[in-house]
C-alpha cells in the first residue's frame, strides 16, 4: 500500500464516475415503484435494505405484473446469490465485531467490490467502503427522489444509462485479465452466461458463471 | 402485511445474509490456499458475465441493441486508456445517440 490519499477518498472518487447513473437508475426505480403501487415508505426500504438495483427491478417488474409475491421474491433473491461468493472474496479484509462486519458487509456492491480489488487479487477495505458509501447515498438518494413524486431526471434509457453499466464492468475487467488463466475465467464466464440468458432467470446465468473461478483451483 | 412488505422483507433480510455471510463466518482470516485460488479468479469470471448480461441480457432472451454500440465505443476508449468516467460516459452517449436516429 502507497500511504498517499486515504482508502476511503480513494473509493469515493473512483464510485464518483458512476454515482450520477446509480443516482438517475434510483430516481427511476422511486418512480416505477409508485406506478407498481409499492409505495414510498416500502421502496425507500427496499433500497436501504436490498441495495442491488437489479434485483429491486426484477422484484418490482414482477409484482408490478401482478406476478406472485414467490415469484417475485425469488427473481430477487436469485440475482442475489452472487454476493454469497463476493462475499467470501473479501471477508479476509473485513475485520471486527461480529456486527460490524455485518454492516460493512453491506457495503459490498458489484461496482464497490470491483473497485477495490487491488492488483495482486486482494481487496482494499477503505476503498470497498468509500466507494460503497458513495453508491449506498446514491441509490438511496435516487430512491427517495423518486419515490415522493420527484420529476423524472429522464429515462434512463433514453440517456444511454442501460449502455454505461457493462462499460464500467468492461473497464474493470481488463486490468484484472493478467495471466493466462483469468483469461481463461474471463472467457468461460462470460461464455456461461451468454449461453443461459435464454434459458434462465435473470440472475441464474451470474452465478453460473461464477463457477468458472474453479479454473483457479491448485492443490493445497 | 401486504404483500409488498413480504417481499420487500424477504429479499432485504436474504440479501443482507448472503452478503454478511462471508464476512461474518470468515471475516479477517485469509482463505485457505485452495479456496483462495478458486475466489482469486472471481473477479474475471463474474465481471466478463456481468459485462455479457448487462450488454446482450433480456428477460429470458438475448436482446442486441443499442447497448453493444455503447459497449463497442467503450472497448475504443479503454485501448487508448481514457480515465474510468470518460469510458462511461462515452458508452452512455453512443448508447443515447444510436437510439435517438
């Protein structure tokens, strides 16, 4: 570790280049869960609890629907499930009490995850958590616009936002694609889910996906 | 309780599980040298997933739209190493524009 700026700065300033879209996505989910009929008080929960966007849409578009409250938990809860693996990625970062592991475990979202994995596969706990804290009042902020009927900022889709995520995903990806067998995680992932998008519930062809980290495994 | 508190109540407390989960049985201690290999590679398998399903992934189908433009103009400005925020909002501009014609 360079002492240079803090962990935590350092995360708030890196989550900083996709705050705004986090931000437009949360004012829209606010919005579309009033139409959905959720409700201010539940969205706004939803999204302090939850604190995925996907899963929150995939939850909302179900019960909008009229879909079934099962089927509606369980697209959720499936495009969860990843957090079980990147949950152990970096739980040897995450130290303290039992609770606050808990609650900075909260923290840990697909960009905040992605944005603190160092160079050498291990995680930066100040940058995980600045640059969570930076989305959580983001996402929440956004929810809470949108929820008490704030105007909508615009269509997310109208303003490319759907096209900024794999971007970020793609630029986070290329440094970490340094030796012959992260390619070869790389490519078997992205082949997993390419295959199972027709075939599965959103959310399925993520964590079958993540079975391709087995190309990691070595004898102990 | 309706049923949107259900669900908001089982989706929030099964995420917060799955996400403690990790930290709270683990949390501080360095993985075992087998399981740390398989989790090193993680972050390359689920993100070139994530790219995949946040470009081409619909509900149960694959959908090639305007995304794979934006996605397309993100690679250009990863090769010529532009910062973080201009790869996004490249990619967010390209995908607006395609759509607007």
């Amino acid at each position: 570790m360079t002492g240079s700026p803090s962990p935590y700065r350092e995360g708030a300033r890196r989550a900083a280049a996709i705050a705004p879209a986090v931000f437009v996505f949360g004012v829209s989910f606010g919005l579309l869960a009033q139409t959905a009929g959720m409700g201010a008080l539940a969205s706004i929960v939803m999204s302090a609890t939850t604190f995925a966007g996907s899963a929150q849409f995939a939850a909302l578009s179900v019960l909008g629907s009229a879909g079934g409250i099962a089927a509606a938990a369980t697209a959720a809860i499936l495009l969860n499930a990843r957090y079980v693996p990147i949950g152990i990625s970096v739980a040897p970062v995450i130290e303290g009490s039992l609770w606050r592991r808990l609650l900075e475990a909260q923290l840990v979202v697909d960009e905040s995850w992605a944005f603190s994995r160092r160079r050498d596969g291990t995680y930066d706990r100040g940058v995980l958590l600045g640059a969570g804290l930076v989305l959580y009042a983001s996402w929440n902020g956004g929810t809470a616009v949108g929820a008490f009927g704030g105007e909508a900022l615009g269509d997310p889709e109208v303003l490319g936002l759907d096209g900024a995520f794999a971007a970020l995903f793609l630029a986070l990806l290329v440094p970490q694609v340094r030796s012959r067998r992260a390619l070869a995680a790389a490519l078997l992932g992205a082949a997993i889910a390419f295959v199972l998008i027709p075939f599965s519930s959103p959310g399925v062809p993520i964590i079958a996906a993540s079975a391709a980290c087995l190309v990691g495994w070595r004898r102990a | 309780m309706s049923s949107t508190w259900v669900v908001v109540s089982v989706v929030g407390a099964a995420t917060v599980a799955f996400k403690g989960l990790g930290p709270v049985v683990l949390g501080g201690r360095s993985l075992p040298p087998a399981l740390g290999g398989i989790v090193s590679m993680l972050a390359p398998a689920l993100l070139a997933a994530l790219v995949v399903t946040q470009t081409v992934g619909g509900a149960r189908e694959l959908v090639f739209d305007e995304r794979l433009l934006g996605l397309g103009a993100a690679v250009v400005a990863i090769v010529l190493r532009a910062p973080l925020l201009v790869v996004v909002v490249v990619a967010a501009a390209v995908t607006a524009a395609a759509r607007a014609f």
